[in-house]
C-alpha cells in the first residue's frame, strides 16, 4: 500500500543517518526550521561523535554540566534496561566501543574488548539539576537516544501539521494517523523482508548488528558487561503503542534489551510487542505478535 | 555474531583489516567484498588477506559464550562472483529459556526465517538498522580497499 500521493515527503540527514517525514498537512518553513534547530540542539547534547558536545566534555573530565532535559528519562530507562539485562546495557558503554573502533573519526579498528565501568548509577547522577560523573567516562544513549529524539520531533511536527505522520529516522519510526505496512528488513539481506507489520499510533524500532558493523564480528550492538559485541540475537523489533508513554524512546530501549536475556520480559512489562531473529535464522516472536513471518514454509 | 572457532588468547592480537573479513558477521556485512577460506586455525593465522572475493563454498565452525554455556553451530557460506549466495547455518545457538518464561514472555518460535523480496510484500516502508552516514561508510570502504589488497 504505497502512501496517497497527497503526503509530503521531507528527507534530511541528521545524526548520522537519514530522517523521512511524511506529513499530509504541508511543513511551512518555520516547522522545518523548527525540527532541525530540535534534532540539532539533541545531537550537541547527546553525540559521542562531535568534541563540543555535552557528553564529550564530561568525558574529558568536566565534571557535572546543567542537566540536559531528556537526561531524566533517559536514564531512567536505563536504569530499568541495565536491571532487567542484567547490567548488559550500560550507559557507560561508550568507551567500549570506542575501544572496539566505532567512536569519533570512525577509526574502527578495535583494541582488545573491554568492559564498560560496572555500578554506572554510583558513577553517573542527574539530581539537583546537574548531570555529574564521578569519574571521567564516555556516556552512550544508543540504546534508545534516538527513539526518544523521535519521540521529541513527532510532537513538534503534530502540533503543527494536523493529520497524518511518519517520522522514519531510519530504523527508528512513529506512526498518527493512517496505518502503516511495514516490511521487517533481512538482516542478512536488506533486499528481503523476514516479515511484515502494519501500525497506527505506534512507535517501531528496529536494530540490527548488519550496517553498524566493521569487520570480524565487531559490531555496535555489544554487551556491557564484556564490551564483547553480541552475538545469538542479530536483529530485533519492537513496537509501543502511542498510549505507552515515551513510545518511541521506549520502542528503542526494547530493540536494544532483546539482544539479551530479559529483554522479552521487560518488554512484557511495558506492554510492547516484539520479534527478533537469532543468528541461525529462526525468529521469536512476543506473545500476541501482530507480525506476519515468512518462514521457512512461504519462501516464494 | 559467528566466528571461526579461535583460541581466547589469539583475540586479544590487534585485528588486522584482513582478519576482519574472516568472521562470518564480516562476510555478511560486507557483502560482495570478499571472504576468506574459513578453514579453522588456518584462517585466523593467515588473516585472510590474500585471495579475497574468490568464489566457492566455506564452511567454519563457531563457538561463542553465552552467560550460562558455551554454544557452536556450523556456518557455510556460497560465494558466487564476490557476493553472498547461500548461508547455512547448522545447529542450536540459543540456550533454552524456561518453558514458564517462553510461555508468558516469549510467544512463539519459527523455523529458520528465509524471507521475502522485498519488491512482492507491498509494503510502504522498511524497517531494518539505520542507515549509516557518509563518514562510517568511507571508513568501511577504507577497510575493505586495505582487505583486497
């Protein structure tokens, strides 16, 4: 079902990666404007990948800044991630993967895997309105940074285009108004799809260890507690509906737990529905999954 | 994600561009640009380097380490001028999780998931991982000039 030709069609890069909004109402300059002063002011803030950003000059040992406004809820996802994995999800991942290569300049050239600092909530704190570490370390929100910047820009689209909207920031997507059909990406051919979803007023994560990936298993996805990038899960997707609050930032988180043991029961907790493919093929599925899978008996 | 079965010990040598296509999560990322022989200790000790994107068929053996057990599976990958045709992979990589907590967290299983094209669902739009920027695909490009050489 390919989107009435009355849909406009806005595409940017931000962030690393590309952005589609489709709106029925037209985007006046001023909303664009608006957006991307949004996603910019997100990305000074959050990115491990630019020196002047906030988290880079508390890794440099500046040690506490004014508390950005998503740090709250963010973090307090990751206080609910790290517990449910058992510490495999970690704010303070972003060292260890710096080690692994994927970090500022994109040297991806690893150094021998190391964990990130365990006990990050007795390092990190975002009380009295400072975000403070104890300690000089680099912060990482992947695991649901950009959900929750989708979470921000569908806001202010909606409260400026009435009708129909697709915020797609390339793997991380939310849905008002008209449902959506959505292909689940091969992750180990993008020209395929292991199944298919339609939502409306929901949120859809997807992660996958296939694009973000630099060689001999060296991937962005990596447990916390080795610094070791994982390897039984390699794709997974999550979807919240908007009623969840936070859908879309927490969407993200869930992609990013189903890489782990207790992922499916955090997403449980939350009320999200999810599928994920293990390195072999097979493909679990939350229970009451909407999606339709193409296993083994429907190849065409 | 499934390597050729190293010693622990020989992990911890820096990775050289051209060990970095040997891993089976290598060969699949970067699709079309090569693979190397993965014949066990043999593959990790020459790196690979040499005779990128030769066809054939290539079988390795993986282990990795999960929190509770050590698991293996067998992978064998088709190559056919340069670009991934078939991948097998043979064996049981998850631990079993408890009956209790599949039934009320986990739904259901499938069999190995082949897929559809793309172009025959009808679907409006993709969802897979993000698309990458220009700076990680030209360090990608970097790495895989180096590893054919």
């Amino acid at each position: 079902m390919n989107p009435p030709t009355t849909l406009h069609t806005w595409r940017f890069e931000a962030i690393g990666t590309a952005w589609e909004i489709q709106t029925s109402a037209l985007l006046g300059a001023e909303t664009r404007a608006e957006v991307a002063a949004l996603i910019a002011d997100f990305d000074t803030t959050w990115s491990r990948f630019r020196p002047d950003s906030l988290v880079a000059r508390l890794a440099r040992g500046e040690g506490s800044v004014p508390v950005p406004r998503d740090a709250a809820d963010m973090l307090a996802a990751y206080a609910a991630l790290s517990d449910a994995t058992g510490g495999a999800v970690n704010p303070l991942v972003g060292g260890a993967l710096e080690r692994l290569g994927y970090g500022p300049g994109y040297r991806l050239t690893a150094q021998q895997a190391a964990p990130a600092p365990s006990g990050w909530r007795q390092i990190v704190s975002w009380d009295a309105g400072r975000l403070a570490l104890r300690t000089p370390a680099t912060l990482d929100v992947g695991a649901l940074g950009k959900g929750r910047l989708v979470d921000l820009v569908i806001a202010l689209v909606a409260s400026n285009a009435p009708g129909d909207i697709v915020v797609d920031a390339s793997g991380d997507l939310a849905v008002r108004g008209a449902p959506v059909r959505i292909g689940l990406e091969h992750p180990y051919d993008p020209a395929r799809a292991i199944g298919v979803v339609t939502i409306a007023d929901a949120a859809l994560s997807a992660s996958a260890t296939n694009r973000r990936a630099w060689g001999d298993g060296l991937h962005h996805v990596i447990d916390a507690r080795t610094g070791e990038p994982v390897r039984t899960v390699v794709a997974t997707w999550a979807i919240a509906q908007s009623s969840v609050h936070d859908a879309a930032m927490r969407a993200d988180a869930i992609a990013t737990a189903l890489f782990f043991d207790g992922g499916p029961r955090l997403a449980h907790e939350w009320g999200i529905e999810w599928v994920r493919m293990l390195a072999d093929g097979r493909v679990e599925y939350s229970p009451g999954s909407t999606a339709e899978l193409f296993s083994g008996a429907s190849v065409e | 994600m499934i390597r050729t079965a190293a010693p622990r010990s020989l992990r911890s040598t820096p990775v050289r561009p051209g060990a970095a296509l040997a891993g089976v999560a290598g060969i699949l990322v970067l699709a079309g640009c090569g693979a190397s022989p993965a014949g066990g200790a043999a593959d990790t000790a020459d790196g690979g380097s040499s005779a990128a994107y030769t066809d054939g068929t290539y079988t390795a053996e993986g282990s990795y380490q999960t929190p509770e057990s050590i698991e293996t599976i067998e992978v064998t990958v088709t190559l056919a001028e340069g670009v991934i045709e078939d991948v097998e992979v043979v064996g049981n990589p998850t631990k079993p999780e408890s009956e209790e907590y599949q039934g009320r967290f986990i739904g259901g299983i499938s069999d190995e998931v082949v897929g559809k094209s793309i172009d025959e669902i009808n679907v409006s739009r993709v969802a897979g991982s993000s698309l990458t920027s220009g700076g990680f695909n030209e360090a990608i490009e970097q790495i895989k000039t180096d590893a054919a050489a």
